[in-house]
C-alpha cells in the first residue's frame, strides 16, 4: 500500500513537471498579451506609425470620412483599406519559441515599426504595440505596450510580413488622385497655355444640366466673333475631370531647381461649386532613355517625352509626372471647345 502510494505521489510529481515544462516552451497567452486586432475601426481617429530609421505617418479621419496624411494631404483610399483590415483581423498564430525568446526581445528594443490607434473617445487609452520581422520574412511579431510576451501574429489567407502595411514613407501615403469632380461640382475652369497663350481660356459653368456656358479666351486679342459654346466637348471636358491620378511622385527629381525657373506649358485649376480648386501646373518633360519613343517619323531626336508630363499638385507642393493619355483630355485648347 505504501508503494502505492509512493508511486501516485511520483507520477503526479513527474505530470506536473512535464505541465510546468510545456507551459513555459509553449509560453502561455494570455487575453491581454495577445488583443492585437482592434475590431471597432470605425471608432479610429487617428493612427500614429515611426520606424526604426524616425521616419513617422500620422493619419487622421476628418468629419466627412476622409483620411488625412501627415496634415498635409488626403491618403491613398487603398493603403488606408489595407491598414484598417490589417488592423481589424490580425490575430495570433503562435507564441514566440522559448528558444528564441531572447533574441526576439532584444530586436523588439529597436523595433521596425511601433504603432499608436486613437479613438473618438478621449478617455480610451491609445491602442499600441510594436512590430518586428520575423525570419525568413514569413510572419510578424507583435509585441504589446507593457508587455513582456511577443507573438507571431498574421492576418487570413495571407502568408508573408506586415510590416509593409504600417507606411511611414510620406509619398507613399499621398494620394495619387490630383483632379476629382464630377461634372455637376464644376464650377469653371481656367487654362492658361503660357508657350501658346492662344489656347487659353476661361471656362464658366452656370448650369451644366441645360448645357449653359460661358467660354473666352484669356487674352481679348485671341477672340472669336460669334463663336459659341460646344456643348458636347464642354460635356465631355466635364466628365474627364474625375479621378485624375498620377503616375509618380518625383520630389528627389535632380533639375527640380531648374523646372521651378522654367515657364509652365499650362496653368491648370478646376473651381467646385462648394468653394474647393484643384490645380495643376504641367511642364514638358524632357525626353530621357525612359521614353518609348526617341525621335519622329523623319528621324530627328524628340526634345521632350510624348508620353508625359512633370506637373506640380497637392498645391504646389508636390512634383509629380502624369500620363499624357491620362490627363490630354482635359488640358483641351480654347478652339477645342468653340465652334
């Protein structure tokens, strides 16, 4: 009996030991160490993202829905979606081996990327946690503020890093839409051709439902006698001022000195109704090794790219190039539009 006894007592010993031992390799999850997802994001205001190298994205959510980047421009609608989602369904994988526990800390004391999420309630505590490669680039951890239990978290059907979610390269959340209205928003339109002044115009839109406007040249000397309103180009002027978007930001182009000094082949604004302009001041592009199309059809070398044009948006404070086949249809001359 007594050997009984000693043995339950042994194997009740050795079944704890191995307890102790699992639940220590496996590192337990608690529900405070592993609240990564953040489910009501609808309740965001704003989210706070630095990397390690101190480069920092502040979004914010504006009264209409809009997103914000860094208080200077709207932010990419889809980068936006993609952080949201990301931010709603992560969720834990696994804990972090013990076996690697030490070195993982240790990346987490200078982590990728640390994350801050604001809600409309003052009172709520900010959301935050940092984040660190993992190897091979396969998964991402997570590490809570205040806690000392790291996870390898993902997102569903997703396999790789998150890292590249949390933006903090400011041109990468600027929006590429630089021209946006639909044609009952217009208010006029002005274009001023500065290199051929003659396709110059100034554009009125007074009721766009009743193809009633009012067009003429910037300069009096370029007018037309009895010239009217086309009504169907001016219709279809209207309709391509929607969703405008660049090709590319260009900020570190090397010549931009010299392209400010330069004279604009058009001076480009759209005015809404309520108030708002978007503008744009679009400059030949010098031809580069980049153009498809080097010369013309006698041979002689392009001087300037066929394809594109350098433009300054974002009011000015932005280079950008844009797409010829994008953006020609609306950069129309004052003849396109008269008959």
């Amino acid at each position: 009996m007594k050997n009984y006894r000693y043995f339950l007592l042994l194997l009740i010993l050795a079944l704890g030991a191995v307890w102790l031992i699992a639940r220590r390799g496996s590192q337990t999850m608690s529900a405070a160490d592993t609240r990564f997802a953040f489910k009501d994001t609808a309740a965001i205001t704003k989210i706070f993202i630095r990397d390690r190298d101190g480069r920092t994205a502040t979004l914010t959510r504006e009264a209409g829905g809009t997103w914000r980047a860094n208080g200077n421009s709207n932010a990419r609608p889809d980068g936006i979606a993609n952080l949201l989602n990301t931010i709603y369904k992560v969720f834990v994988v696994k804990p972090v081996p013990r076996t690697a526990y030490d070195n993982v800390m240790e990346s987490f004391r200078n982590p990728a990327k640390t994350v801050e999420i604001y809600t409309t309630d003052p009172q709520k505590p900010a959301h935050k946690y940092a984040i660190c490669p993992a190897p091979q680039k396969v998964g991402t951890y997570m590490l809570l503020d205040g806690s000392q239990e790291p996870f390898v978290v993902g997102v569903p059907a997703f396999e790789g890093s998150l890292i590249q979610r949390y933006i903090t390269h400011a041109e990468q959340w600027r929006s590429r839409s630089v021209l946006d209205y639909q044609p009952d928003q217009v208010a006029w339109i002005k274009a001023d051709y500065r290199l051929q002044p003659e396709h110059s115009f100034m554009l009125r839109v007074n009721d766009n439902a009743k193809n009633d406007y009012t067009i003429e040249p910037l300069s009096a000397q370029y007018a037309r006698p009895n010239a009217r309103p086309r009504a169907m180009a001016i219709d279809s002027l209207l309709w391509s001022l929607h969703d405008k978007s660049v090709e590319t930001y260009v900020n570190d182009y090397p010549q931009l000195d010299s392209l400010e000094k330069a004279t604009p082949y058009c001076h480009y604004t759209v005015g809404g109704k309520d108030g708002s302009r978007q503008t744009l001041i679009v400059f030949l592009a010098p031809i580069t090794r980049r153009a498809k199309q080097q010369s013309d059809g006698k041979g002689n070398l392009l001087q300037y790219d066929n394809e594109r044009y350098f433009a300054f948006v974002n009011e000015g404070k932005s280079l950008a190039i844009i797409q010829r086949y994008v953006f020609d249809n609306a950069l129309k001359k004052y003849s396109d539009l008269v008959e």
